[in-house]
C-alpha cells in the first residue's frame, strides 16, 4: 500500500506514474488585535476572541462557508454570520466570491500564515505538560494517502484506536497535492505513502519498503504458465498512474531483455486498476500487501515478477509543531501496527 508524494519512486514501480480539525474553543476568551484602517491611516483597537480567529483560520483555509461550518461543527448560517463579525472586525471583505467559490483577499493572504502559526502556539501552550483523556476527547485527524491505503487502513486504524479514544474521527484526504504545504497549514495532520519532500520542519519514519508484484484474474489464460519476462511482455498490461504516464522502471526492466510489452489501458488508481484486471485479460502490477488483500477476496492469482525493480519505501510523515502533542503521538504509535508493521 503506498502513495506517491513529489517522489517518483511508485510510478515508477508500478509501470509509470498516488485539517485539522480544529476542537480548540475557549468560551469567550479574549485577545486585543490591532488593526489598521487604511483608508484613515489610524490604529483601531479590536477586541476579538479566539473562537472568532479560530474561525477566520478556518474559513481560510477551506475557501468556502460550507466547509468551514463543517469543520467548526457549526450550521452554515451561523458560519456565515461568524465571517461577517470578522469582515466588520478586520475592515476587510476577507473572502470574495469568485465564480462559485470564494477566493481570499491581499490582506487575508498576508496574515493567514502567521495566524495560522499564532493558533497553533496557543494549542500547544493549552496542551503542553497534559496527559490526554484520550477516553473523553473529540478530535478530528485529517490523513493524506492514495487509495489503497483509504480502502484498507480506516477499518483496521478505528479498530484500534475507539475502545480508547471512541471520539476520536478520522478524515482521509485524496492525493494531490504533492509538497508539505498541507502539513504546515494544517490541512493534513499526516502523510502516509512514498515521501519525496525533505526539510527541517518535517519529521518522517520509515514503515516498511514494498515490493510490486504482478496479479491477473483467476480465470487469465496465463494463469497456469510460469511467468517469465517474455510471457510477461506478451500480456497486455494496465498501468497504475495519475498522471497518465505509461512508461516506468517495469519497462526499462524489459528492454534489458530485448523485450517491450503492450499497455491497453492507464488508470489513475490501483482500485480501478485491481476492478479491470479481475473482469478482463489484463494484467498489472501491485503492491504486494494490496495484491494479498484483492486476491483473498477474489481468487485472483498473485505472481513474483522476476526482474529488477526497486522496492517502494513506504513512511509516516508530520509536521515538527506536533512533535509534542500528546495526542498526535499516540495516533502515530497506532498507525504502524493497523498497516502490519511489527517493531
């Protein structure tokens, strides 16, 4: 099970080419923000309580009401009138409809960073020197992973973690985006899959390195054959890729041999891919734990590829701000054994 992010190294593999919630509401607890009214070139005392910037972090970063009130647990309406208190506060429309969504203004681009940061200071002063009732906490973890991992980690990660923490919610966000920008804005609290960003404020473990194999249907008129590398190229493949690359380390492998093989179809993920391959000739290769996974429930036939192909790390990812955050530990302690991970 792995996902891709700005590192090549699965697609490659594969033939080609894979938030916060925010619970941090204090009742009515004040802060004094300084404002500038540009129009009088004068400084306006504001007083403001953190629920509200809380909000204004929020609305920010979802770009939309509805996904704000969401986030908040709060009724759209009342989203609504939250960002029209700090519209009157700030002396800024904040948000601006562009086409059917909203689009921040300059002013709001130039403090969501550091009002982001400030928010996550003040969390982390709450919570610094506390032992977590994990047993009465409500709190969301947003988790960016491919497809495999979201059909198959929810269901074992809940199990292990509602008989301690039942309120505890997990959101899993689709790749995409392929930096660290989502972790250091908080849109992702972690990162699950092939890591290719580096830096110092990002903190990473190593889970365990997989290795592609090849699966084709029960019923393939290969499936009794040995596979070697020239019934391999003779197949016709479906390869794995959102970017729609057909080519990977797979065929590099093959021209070694002298060989090429036929791809008839590219698709951007491997349970499209998995589905094709069970109701069709195809064949296509895997990651070797979601292979066992499709072919326990579907007699599929799983087969070693016997070339060199790199093997795929597979790693945990956070930002450093939550190094210390109690919580945020203790789902990354749960993590590894949900995916099989001894150690």
């Amino acid at each position: 099970m792995i996902g891709s992010r700005g590192s090549p190294a699965l697609d490659r593999a594969a033939g080609s080419d894979s938030a916060f919630d925010t619970d941090f509401r204090p009742r009515r607890a004040p802060v004094i923000a300084v404002l500038r009214n540009s129009s009088h070139n004068q400084l306006l005392m504001a007083h403001i309580d953190l629920n509200l910037l809380n909000a204004l972090d929020v609305l920010l970063a979802e770009g939309s009401v509805t996904g704000a009130a969401e986030r908040l647990h709060l009724s759209v309406p009342a989203t609504s009138r939250t960002l029209d208190r700090i519209r009157k506060a700030m002396g800024d429309p904040i948000l601006v409809r562009a086409g059917r969504g909203l689009v921040p203004t300059p002013r709001a681009l130039a403090i969501q960073s550091r009002l982001h940061e400030l928010l996550e200071e003040a969390r982390e002063l709450m919570r610094a020197g506390e032992d977590p009732d994990l047993a009465a906490l409500e709190r969301t973890f947003t988790l960016r992973a491919n497809d495999v991992f979201i059909s198959v980690l929810p269901a074992a990660l809940l199990e292990r973690t509602r008989g301690v923490a039942p309120g505890i919610r997990l959101r899993f966000m689709a790749e995409g985006e392929e930096d660290l920008a989502p972790l250091r804005d908080g849109r992702v609290d972690l990162d699950l899959g092939s890591i290719g960003y580096q830096g110092p404020e990002i903190r990473s473990r190593l889970l365990f390195q997989e290795q592609m194999v090849g699966m084709m249907a029960a019923g393939h008129p290969l499936v009794s054959s040995e596979m070697s590398p020239k019934r391999l190229a003779s197949a016709r493949h479906v390869v794995v890729s959102r970017r729609g690359r057909s080519r990977g380390a797979l065929d590099t492998a093959l021209e070694r041999h002298g060989l090429e093989r036929t791809v008839a179809a590219v698709v951007p993920s491997y349970t499209a891919a998995a589905h094709i391959v069970l109701t069709s000739d195809l064949i296509g290769l895997f990651p070797e734990r979601y292979a066992h996974q499709v072919a326990a429930v579907s007699g599929a036939r799983i087969f070693p590829v016997d070339l060199d192909l790199p093997l795929i790390p597979v790693s945990l990812a956070w930002h450093v701000r939550h190094d210390s955050d109690p919580v945020h530990q203790w789902l990354r302690q749960q993590i590894p054994p949900a995916m099989g991970v001894r150690g």
